[in-house]
C-alpha cells in the first residue's frame, strides 16, 4: 500500500491526520535535521498501522515535506 504524506516538522504534538483523498498530513516534534523527523514518521506510522517500522519506507521525497510512503502489510 502507498500514501502520500505530508510532514509538518517543528510541531508542538505529533499528530496525524487522514484527508478525504487517503493522504494523511503528519505534525512530528522532531526538526528536519539528520533524519530525525523521518525516524520519528516511521515510527509513528508504524504505532497507527501496527506494524513493525522496517515493513515502511519512504520511497520518495526524502528531503521534502511531500513524501510517498510505502507500507508492507503482514500477511
């Protein structure tokens, strides 16, 4: 399965929210510094999927707010 993520890094509370389309947008605490804002997408998109973090991948836009996730369901 893919979605189309946007990231609002810098956030006061890490929140996800899914749009009409299935794209989510994603406020995460962590700066955009070192891939600690992407450590911290994977971890919570794996928390909501209940999935273990390697099963998701940003496969596109890994230095941008616009990011294609791909997630691998178990089973």
């Amino acid at each position: 399965m893919q979605k189309k993520v946007k990231v609002k890094p810098n956030s006061k509370q890490q929140k996800i929210t899914e749009q009409e389309d299935g794209s989510l947008i994603v406020n995460l605490k962590s700066p955009p510094i070192n891939g600690k804002a992407n450590e911290e997408l994977i971890n919570l998109l794996a928390e909501k999927f209940n999935l273990p973090k390697s099963h998701i991948r940003i496969k596109s836009g890994l230095t941008s707010r616009q990011k294609l996730i791909e997630i691998d369901d178990i089973g």
